[in-house]
C-alpha cells in the first residue's frame, strides 16, 4: 500500500514546504559539496560495507525488538521496544556518527566539528573521532554541561574538546548557533556532523538514510515476532527528529502503519516553559532550513524549555514538519512530569532505565487509542545513565518512594 503524497527529499532539498538550504555564502562550497557527493559516497560498495561493518562489530547492531509483556498487559496491546539503547555509547546517534565520518574522511576533512544537547551526540561523535583519529571539537550550552556532567567527562576522556556556549539560553540552540560560526571560520578543513535531521540540505536527508538502518531492522524483527512486516504504529520521541526519521523511513510510504512522534511539552503547553514545536511552532527559518518552529510574530527565536537536554529544541525536522502538516504522522506531547513517570514505570514493569528523551514516547502510550491487536513499536532511542542525576534530584524533590 502506497500513498501519493511523497516523503521522500525532492532534488532541490525540499519536503513539501519545508527543507531547502539557507546558508551564508561562506558555506555554500561545503554544502554543495556535500549536496553532490554524499549519495554517490553513501552507496559505494566499500562505504556500505565498512559501514554495516562497525555498525555490526562497533556499535553492537542489530539492536534487539524486545516484547515488552509487563507494558503490553498494562496497555492493552502488543508493545514491541526497539532498543537502540543497547547501541555503543548508549542511544541511536551513534549510527549517523559512523556514517558522517566515513563520509568526512571521503571528502578528506581533518577536523570534526559537533554540537551537543543532551551529550550524546557529542560522546557519538568523540567516539568516532577517536576511532578513526581525526580532531573533535564539541559546542555544548553551559546550563546542558551543567546537567550532564558525566557526558562531557566521556567527551574528555575520549579526546574531544568540549567547548561552552555562553550565550541564549546556553543550550543546544546557542551550542548549534556556535557550531555553525565555527564551521563557516574553518570551512576549508572541517566537517560539521550535524546530531540530527535539521540542518540545511543535504544534512536532514543525510542523517535519515544513515538512521534508516533502524527502520530496516523492525521490519525483519517484526515480521519475525508476528508474521507481518510491517507493525501498526511506530512511536518515536522528537528533538530535532533523527531517531524518529530512522525508524519511521521504510514505512513513510505504508498507510497501514501510524507513524506518531511525541514531542516535549515541558511544564505543560500554555505555560511559556515548553518545546512542543508542532503545537507551538511556526513556519520559519532556523539553522538553515524552513520548518515549523517557536517564533515570535517577528521572527525571534522562542526559547523552548523540556527538563530533557535531548528535546530541549525549538524547531523540528523538515520531514517531521511535512509529515506532521500533511497528517501522515500524529504528534502527542508529554510533560516532564508524565515523562519522569514513564521512566519510573519503565525501570519497574520491564528493568529498562530509558533516557529522558525516550521517556516522552513512552509516556504518550496512555493518550493512544490501542486496540489488543495492535502492534506497536516504541524506539527506545537511548538509556538513563547520563540522567540518573536529574532522576534522583526528582525522586527527591517530589518525595517518591522506589
Ligand atoms: C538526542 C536524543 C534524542 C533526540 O534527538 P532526535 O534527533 O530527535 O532523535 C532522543 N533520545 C535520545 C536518547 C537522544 O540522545
């Protein structure tokens, strides 16, 4: 089954209304250069085959589609987590990582250069310049370093050289804007591996092919646990949208699966202190793409708020945009506070401690309408290690017994 609509890249970088490359002229070689290159590079057989390589052997790929019973009985459905928490350095980013720097070292970049919310990216990105030697800046928001502490100490301890943002809101927004100033000083020898599927073209597309493995796992797994290939939903949390676009691409074009992103509501919608984007946002420009994001009426950046360093973003992905406003996927938001009981009941019912970020997809299972034979597959997109501080300054705050 197949819709119409496409939701695929168009040749000039577009989704729908959405996409499209607005860079500074300083840029423009880079882009361009990646633009004309990264599928050609991407499919070489001695790419793909390094590629799945250290996806297999590196990154410890497939990740597992675990039925989760204690979940399934609780909400009356058949839930299937897909456990890129299990992934080297602990969630989904580690896949573009690999697949950027491959690319880096094709295109002959010397130095890496990233930005970092939640630090996962950063450790991803750390992780793969060790590897392959290769110099690794990070721009991290000073209140993001504050809060993720032991991330930025496994940046270190990798080689990385984590640097501070200052300015904003000192999170992952103002670490992209410096990212970015960076790239366009030293654009002869660096390459920018953007952490999610936001950017200018090629970038969103890029991150997403590299992230489909995951989408290309379920549809084995779960042709194998249920005889179907394909599940009825699939359920994702949404930052900027990599781990979403990884684990929906092979079934963008399936009607019979429900695509549905959940997306950080903060301390509630109306409150001011949000980052639900698709609610709140609006069509405008940021970090070189159009999509919807949270402006004032003239164009200033909102600044967004989620007790998640990962989703603490205030624009979404072009394809994420496009699918959202031609209602091909749904979008439920998640307070911190539904989000925080989601990880309490996960590390309960199934001995799973899931990410923060995670915690919104799984937090949104209550808000579904599910039947007992639905099939639902949940991208747990990464593990709790690196929020186990912010989870017992909670427990705390909020006086729960464990
Ligand atoms: C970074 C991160 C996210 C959000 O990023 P996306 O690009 O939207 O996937 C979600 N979960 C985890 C565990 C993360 O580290």
């Amino acid at each position: 089954m197949t819709s119409k609509q496409s939701y695929h890249v168009s040749p000039s970088g577009h989704y729908g209304d959405f996409g499209g490359a607005y860079i500074p002229e300083m840029l423009y070689a880079n882009v361009e250069e990646i633009k004309n290159k990264y599928i050609e590079i991407s499919n070489e057989p001695e790419f793909q085959a390094e590629f799945h390589q250290l996806l297999k052997d590196y990154v410890g790929r497939p990740s597992p589609l675990y039925k989760a019973n204690t979940l399934s009985e609780k909400y009356g459905a058949n839930i299937y987590l897909k456990r890129e928490d299990l992934n080297h350095t602990g969630a989904h980013k580690i896949n573009n990582t690999i697949g950027q720097i491959l690319l880096a070292k094709r295109l002959g970049k010397k130095r890496i250069i990233a930005e970092t919310g939640a630090g996962q990216h950063g450790v991803a990105t750390a992780t793969v310049c060790a590897l392959m030697k290769l110099e690794c800046i990070v721009y991290m928001g000073a209140v993001d370093i504050e809060r993720q502490a032991p991330n930025v100490a496994r940046m270190k301890m990798l080689g990385a050289t984590v640097i501070p943002a200052e300015s904003g809101s000192k999170t992952l927004k103002d670490a992209t804007n410096e990212a970015i100033r960076d790239w366009i000083n030293n654009a002869e020898t660096t390459h920018y591996i953007i952490g999610s599927a936001i950017g200018p073209h090629p970038y969103p597309d890029m991150v997403t092919r590299y992230q489909s493995v995951i989408s290309a796992e379920i549809k084995e797994q779960i042709q194998e646990k249920t005889g179907k290939d394909y599940p009825d939903y699939v359920v994702a949390c949404v930052g900027g949208g990599s781990n979403a676009a990884g684990a929906f691409y092979h079934f963008l074009h399936d009607d019979r699966v429900q695509l549905i992103l959940a997306e950080a509501a903060g301390k509630g919608i109306d409150t001011g202190h949000s980052a639900a984007t698709s609610i709140l946002g609006t069509k405008g420009i940021i970090h070189g793409c159009m999509t919807l994001l949270m402006q004032t009426p003239d164009g200033q950046i909102v600044e967004p708020y989620s007790l998640s360093a990962g989703l603490d973003y205030p624009g979404i992905g072009p394809l994420h945009a496009h699918l959202i406003t031609t209602k091909r996927a749904k979008v439920y938001a998640a307070t911190d506070d539904e989000a925080m009981q989601a990880v309490l009941e996960l590390s309960a019912a199934e001995g799973i401690i899931p990410a923060l970020e995670t915690a919104h997809a799984l937090a949104i299972l209550s808000k579904m309408d599910l039947k007992s034979e639905d099939n639902v597959v949940i991208c747990l997109s990464g593990r709790g290690d690196k929020d186990l501080n912010t989870y017992l300054k909670y427990i705390e705050e909020h006086k729960i017994e464990l």
